[in-house]
C-alpha cells in the first residue's frame, strides 16, 4: 500500500481528534484520502489537526461536531459529512468512552454513557451511512477491544458495551452485505489510557503479552488501512491488534 491508494474516497472517523483516531486520520490521510473528522468536545485539537491536513493538500478534511449520545443527531453528522464531497466510502466508529464501573458503584448515568457512545451510536450511526455506502461499495470499521472478547473486572458497562459491538459488527455484515463489508479492530496495549495508570500496571499488562511489549497507533492504523483496501473477502471479522496478550488472559 503506497501513496494515494485511498485517491478519491472519503472517510468519516468518529472521535477522531487525538489519540489513535487523529494517527488513523493522518494515516488515511497520507494515502490519498478525504477524511472527515468528527469531535464532540475537542474543538482546539480536531481544528489543528483539520489545519495540518489541509495543508498538505487543500480541501482534504472537513470538521463535523456533535454528541454522539444524542441519537437523533447521528443522521445530521452524516449529512456533514457527505457534504464535503457528495459521496462517503467508509465509516469509522472510533469514538470511544473509557471508565471503571465497579459493579457496587455503577450508575445508570454511567451505563447509559458507555453504552451510548460505544454500542448504539456505531449501530446508529451504521444506519445513516448504510445508503450512502451501498452507493459506493464502502465499508466500516468498528473499534472493538479485546476487553470485549474477554472480562475484565471492574469495567462492566464498557466490557458489555464493546462485546455488543463485536455482535453488532457480525450482525451488521449478514445486514448489509453484500454491498457493504463490515468488521472490526480490536487493540489491546496501545495506548494507555488518558487518566494514565501504574508503571507496575503498565509492566504487567505488558508481561502477559507474547511479544513482550507495547504496540503503536500506526499498528491500528495499518489494521484498518487493510480491511478498507485490501479485505475484499472479508466482513464479520475481528483483527485483534494485541501483541498476543489473548494468548496469556
């Protein structure tokens, strides 16, 4: 995969202002891609990012804001999106809410937010593109988790929420095939998370990895790059992106 394989496609990413999203956007970006990012909150870093992008070549990523808790807005941040340049060829549902939710302490404010932003907004937000994808032979791409594969304590509502998007990704495929492909991405050590944790958390997780180390943004990037370019036969399917950690859970 080289420069501008992705010329001519416009990708909408959610929540894809920083972290892996803002990698992935610059990734797609880099290869010829129209990206379209979408941020709820983090205006300052999407319109740096909209800036950098543009840049290097003019009028190749647009902004769209919005909550993605709000559902009946899903359909609006589309019609932004198809805006930009008439036509959408990929949906990532990057966006992703991450939190303890100790079962003892868990609220339904907590339950509703994590659900919403990493269950039924990708379901939703798969509906609204699913006219504009079968136009184009598109696809999407969901962030799932390997903490949607297998539990881990404490984390209840997000480990639900990411197991139901795993189902989601499979049901979504036998929906929209045959004209859309859909399947996921699920990272494991990546990135650790915005409220940070231990050195020895960090060094263990990491020790029950079979490669003994951390990956990188870009290996999610990569991941997805190839099931938009190169998975031509494949839909329903998880990557798990995760050094082998499965291995040793």
């Amino acid at each position: 995969m080289g420069a501008d394989t992705l010329q001519g496609k416009t990708v909408l990413l959610t929540g894809a202002a920083k972290r892996i999203g803002a990698v992935t956007a610059r990734f797609l970006h880099a290869q010829g891609a129209t990206v379209i990012i979408h941020y709820h909150q983090a205006e300052s870093e999407a319109q740096q990012l909209a800036q950098e992008l543009n840049a290097k070549r003019p009028l190749s990523c647009a902004l769209v804001q919005g909550d993605l808790l709000v559902t009946e807005s899903l359909k609006d941040i589309v019609t932004q999106a198809v805006a930009h340049t008439g036509c959408l060829d990929v949906l990532i549902n990057n966006a992703s809410t991450y939190y303890a939710t100790p079962l003892e302490s868990l609220t339904l404010t907590q339950w509703h937010d994590l659900l919403g932003v990493n269950l039924t907004a990708p379901i939703f937000l798969a509906q609204a593109v699913a006219p504009y994808l079968k136009q184009t032979q598109g696809c999407i791409v969901n962030m799932v988790d390997i903490h949607g594969m297998r539990p881990h304590s404490g984390y209840i509502a997000y480990g639900v929420a990411k197991a139901g998007l795993v189902m989601a990704t499979q049901l979504l495929a036998r929906e929209l095939g045959a004209e859309i492909r859909v399947n996921g991405v699920a990272p494991g050590a990546i990135l650790w998370p915005e409220q940070g944790v231990s050195a020895e958390h960090q060094e263990h997780t990491l020790s029950r990895t079979a490669l003994k180390r951390a990956g990188t943004p870009e290996d999610i990037a990569k991941a997805i790059s190839f099931l938009i370019q190169d998975a031509h036969y494949i839909t329903g399917q998880i990557i798990a992106v995760e050094g082998g950690r499965l291995l040793n859970y």
